[in-house]
C-alpha cells in the first residue's frame, strides 16, 4: 500500500475488534500507515476514553466519526428517556476524542430491556427516531457535534435502523434542520435506485450533509452481517 | 379455519414443497377448504402440466398467479435469449392452467450458466430487466396472460430481483405500459417507506396494477429466507 492510498484510508475499529482491542489498533494504524480511525463506543469504554483521545492523538490520527448513538425507540417513555441520556454521553465522549461526528443507528421496532421487539408499529418507530434526533439535535448543536444518520439496509429496518434509505435520511435533515447529516456506508445502500439522486441531494445541501461515506466490508450473499 | 377465511386463502405451493408433490398440495387444499393456490413451475413440470391443470379444475381450485417467470439479466445474448424463451414457455402454462397473471421475479445481476454473478453493473441489470420485461410483452399481451412484477426485498438485489421497491415497479409499468402490473408480497416491502404512497399508486392505475397481494411469510430476523 502507497502513502497516497493509506492516506485515504479509515479503519472502523468494529472490523478488528476479535483480534485487538483498541489500543492495540490504534497501535496497528500507526503500524501500517492507516491515518483514519472510526473507533466505537464499547471498545472506548473497554479502554477508558481519555486514554484512548490521548493515544489516538498522539498517533497522530484522525478521527472520522464516532460510532455510535441512536436506537432511539423503546416501548416507554423510561426507556427513550435512557436513550436520551445515553446518547449525550455519546456527543460528549466525540467530543473528547475529536471526531468529526457522531454517527447515529437509529433503531428498529421498539425493544424491551432484554431486547425483544414488542411492537409492530413501524411508523411509530420512525416517529420516535425523529423526536429522538431532534431533541439530542438541540444537545448536540449547543456541544458543536454534528449528528449523521446512517441508514442501514432494510434487511436491519425491524432490529436496527427503520432509516433504510438515503431519501428517508435527507428528508429528515429537511424536516431538522443544522447539525444533522448522513453517514454514508455503500454495504448498506447500494441497491438504491435512487442512491445517485439522493447522494447529490445531500452533497448540494450547504453546508453539505455527506458526513463521512464509507463502505463497511462487501456484501455477500446471502448476507446476514 | 370458518368458510369466510378460507376462501379467502390461497396457497403458495413452495410452503409446502418439502412435504408434498403437487397433486398432494392440490388434495390438501381442497380437504382443508382452501380455494385458492399459486403453483410453481418447477413443481407443475414435476407432476406434468395437464394433468395439473385438471385436478385443480376438478377440485375447485381458483389459480391466483403463476410463479414464476423473470430472471432476465445473463452475461450474454444467448443467456437472455434463453431466458426470453423459457418466459414464453411460461406464459403459455400460465394460460393452461387459468393463472390470472404470470408473476415475475425480474433476476440479479448478471450469472453465467453456474450461478456464478459475472458482474457488478447493477445499472446494467436494471437495462436488461426493462428490456426483457418488454420483449415478453410483446408476446403475452398476444396471449392475453398479464404479467406481474414482483419486487424482492433488496436483501436479494444481487441475486434474485433488482426490482426492490413499488416505486421502482410503478416506474416500469408507467414505461412498458397495458399488460404489466405487480405482485406485492408484504414480506418483501413491509420495511418501505413509500409503500402506502405506491400502492395507491398502483391502485389508483386503469386497470388497476395490483395484480396479486400476499404474504408469503412471516418476517425473521436474521432473516436468509
């Protein structure tokens, strides 16, 4: 690999996390002239945050984007009140790790504490997530750390993002308003027939809302990553 | 199971494919009262055509679709002309056995005679859907069969069906125009957002589009179904 490739390059730490942990990879960037670095929450955690915003800098990395808040449905005001608080911390440890953005998962159907789905009720779940962003937006705008929705496939729309499409994604950086954008990941996306328009909506909005665009791993088929 | 259920049901014969022949499927349904079946090529070539188009006149039966024809993207001229042949074939025993409709599960990206994909122009695929769902028009408006796209949820965009949403569906019927309408299945398109949007769409079309609307089963997750 040239300079000029690895320079382009950003590790998600989630694809290494059964081999190393984080400042291990962070180690591992170093290493081998990976410059970007996506680490997630667990794994920060895992480490202990300072420790990690100190060898992350000292490496001289980049952080690309923070991954992750969201899952904002619950079946109860109690559990999307947790959501809440749980994703301010997330805003405050991007902040502390210099990350560009916290990139949001936004939630399937509504989960119990066990994390069995206990509704049906799909639109109801994509009002949640829009209340939800909306009042971590008001957080988070007042921190200074953008927001980017990632939609996923819609083979996670029941588990893990009811936002499976970038038209969805814009349409509520419409509805929003500043400090929400989109993280695009091509695994999750590609089969959009309307990706391309939809990509160039979002680039032509000012400021842009192409947070980051990444591409997770390749799809295979059948694929239940 | 009351009278007013089951005649409302109709039997998708690849549910029970494991269990039983088709002649069995066909004496089953009419011992539990279920009115309507959905025979699968493969399963009809087994039993022989005719003598499945009798036992299910004989036993009351109502066809509602034939499944399946489709599968045009191939890696050469003679793929897709295979193809364009073998739907033909179709159409003619969707008329012998009194289907209402031929239901098309449209094809991935290109395979070669192994089932190998050979390509990743996915835009290329969608051109050859178009146009192979145009060619066979020509020949099934001559026969009188209409033809039913069915869009796949975009978990098998790759290999089964790029047609991944009502809009898209909607899109070609508005291009290809009489003759063409589509199969929903609530499995496939639960997850979109559009979906109430386009099937007034379809609904609202003259005649109307939707040709058939089933449920073929529930949602799991992971899902590979």
């Amino acid at each position: 690999m040239n300079s000029a490739d690895s320079n382009l390059l950003s590790l998600n730490t989630a694809t290494v996390r059964k081999q190393w942990s984080l400042p291990e990879i962070i180690d591992g960037c170093v290493r081998h002239g990976i410059r970007g670095i996506a680490p997630w929450r667990d794994q920060v955690a895992a480490a202990g945050l300072k420790d990690c915003a100190l060898r992350i800098r000292d490496g001289g990395l980049t952080v690309t984007g923070y991954c992750r808040g969201g899952m904002f449905p619950a079946v109860d005001r109690e559990g999307r009140r947790a959501a809440h608080d749980d994703n301010r911390r997330a805003v405050d440890e991007a902040l502390t790790l210099g990350a560009p953005c916290l990139i949001l998962v936004v939630g399937g159907l509504p989960q119990d504490r066990d994390g069995v789905i206990r509704s049906k009720d799909l639109l109801g779940a994509r009002e949640m997530v829009r209340d939800g962003i909306g009042d971590l937006l008001d957080y988070a705008r007042g921190a200074g750390m953008p927001l980017a929705i990632e939609p996923l496939h819609p083979m996670y729309a029941a588990d893990r993002a009811c936002v499976n499409t970038m038209a969805h994604a814009n349409a509520l950086c419409d509805e929003l308003g500043t400090g929400l954008g989109i993280a695009v990941d091509v695994y999750h996306v590609w089969w959009d027939p309307d990706l391309e328009r939809e990509i160039e909506r979002a680039a032509s909005a000012s400021p842009s809302r192409l947070l980051t665009i990444t591409s997770a791993t390749g799809w295979c088929r059948p694929s239940t990553c």
